[in-house]
C-alpha cells in the first residue's frame, strides 16, 4: 500500500459538502484500516482544518505567489496559512490551456512554494495534437513543461497526466503509461502519478504499471463512495 492516492476536486463542492465528503472518507479509511496517505485538493472556498484520525491531506489547487498583496481573485499564503495548507498543485493543464499560466509564471509559483517547503504536486502532460506528431514531438512537450522546475526538490510529486485523456473517458493504454513514464523518469527520481480518466474499473490496471506511483483522480473521485471503492481497491492490490 505504498501508491500515492490523490483527488483534485477543480470546481466542485462547497464547504459544507466538503467537510461531509472528509468526514465520509475519514470512517472509510478507518474502517479498512487505510494507512497511506490521501491528498485532496477542494476549491478555495471550501478550504478548512480538518480533524481527522485517518491520514487525509489538503491542499490547494491554486496559489499566487505571494503572502498578500493587490491580486484580485487570487489566494496567498495568508490564506493559506489560516488553514494550515502547505500541499499545492501547480502545472495543471487547465491552468496551462483554460487559464493561459505561461510556463514562466508556473516555474515562478514552483519555486516561490518551495521556499516556504510546500509539498508540490507538479502536473505534466500533453495534448492530442502532441500525442499525434509522436513520441519525440511527447518527450520535447514534457521538457518544456519543466523548464525552471527543481526535479531533485524532496518534496516534489510529480503528476502525468494527458490533456487528451482528462475528463474525457479516454485512458492512455497500460503501455502508453508505462513508456512515458520510464521517460519522465529519465528526468527526475521523485514520485510520479498519472492522472486522467482514472475510475474504479482502470485503477487496479494503472497501479500495476511499471513506474506508476499512484494516481491524482478527477471526476471520479469526487463522489466519496466511487473515491472508497478505489482505496478499497489500491489496499488490496
């Protein structure tokens, strides 16, 4: 049970909604004796202390670097320090493609965070036209994708995670997976999940793949009884 489980939720839940989901996967952990870590990433609106005997971690999905200051529709440091938050996702691809974070301002907040020793949960991964032009058109992509990035930082958890297989119900093969992450890890030695249409039917299959440390779970994950079910599943595996 040493896989790396985590839950963005993006724009999804309340507070109130929120602390009953934590509640929920608290008695569930407990329960079937879950003792790894679980990391999730709910909306800004919905961050909190939460009081758990279950090892449940949450972080941010989103962060200007800075402590406060003049940044409308931004959250710092302040922010975060009121809940205790010191686990942030930085590089997701909606935050790259939707939001248009240049690749400048991401190594930016990456190593902002790192001063202050958050743990990062580092998204990588690329579109389908990329996919399409092949192999070395992928691994050039993900290079770029970590420019001014410290892959040796001790706290650094990576994520791959297709653009194309991201909400969509499509899953990159077990092969797919396994080959890009052998490349990825060519490049950095710290944890590397893979994320994108990852449900309680594909989880036990992604899990065994070769190089594959766990997995940073969407849509799939944010109704707590499908989130259980692949706990229940990555336990027994």
């Amino acid at each position: 049970m040493n896989k790396i489980i985590a839950s963005n939720f993006k724009t999804n839940h309340t507070r109130a909604s929120t602390r009953e989901y934590v509640t929920l996967l608290n008695e569930a952990m407990i329960e079937m004796n879950y003792r790894a870590p679980v990391y999730l990433f709910p909306p800004a609106t919905a961050l909190d202390r939460f009081e758990t005997k279950a090892d449940i971690r949450v972080g941010a999905q989103n962060a200007y670097p800075t402590v406060k200051g003049s940044f409308t529709g931004e959250i710092g440091l302040q922010q975060l320090e009121e809940f205790k938050i010191d686990h942030i996702l930085i590089g997701h691809s909606e935050r790259r493609h939707i939001m248009g974070e240049s690749q400048e301002l991401i190594a930016k907040k990456f190593a902002w965070f790192k001063e202050r020793d958050f743990t990062i949960f580092y998204c990588i991964g690329e579109p389908l036209e990329v996919r399409e032009a092949g192999e070395e058109a992928v691994r050039r992509y993900l290079v770029e994708q970590l420019e001014g990035i410290d892959t040796s930082y001790d706290k650094l958890i990576m994520a791959y995670e297709p653009v194309w297989a991201i909400g969509t119900g499509k899953t990159a093969t077990p092969e797919l997976i396994e080959k890009t992450h052998a490349e990825i890890k060519r490049l950095t030695d710290r944890p590397l999940l893979y994320g994108g249409s990852v449900k309680p039917a594909n989880i036990a299959e992604i899990m065994a793949v070769p190089g594959c440390d766990g997995a940073l779970i969407g849509t799939a994950s944010w109704e707590v009884e499908s989130m259980v079910s692949m706990l229940e599943i990555v336990k027994d595996s």
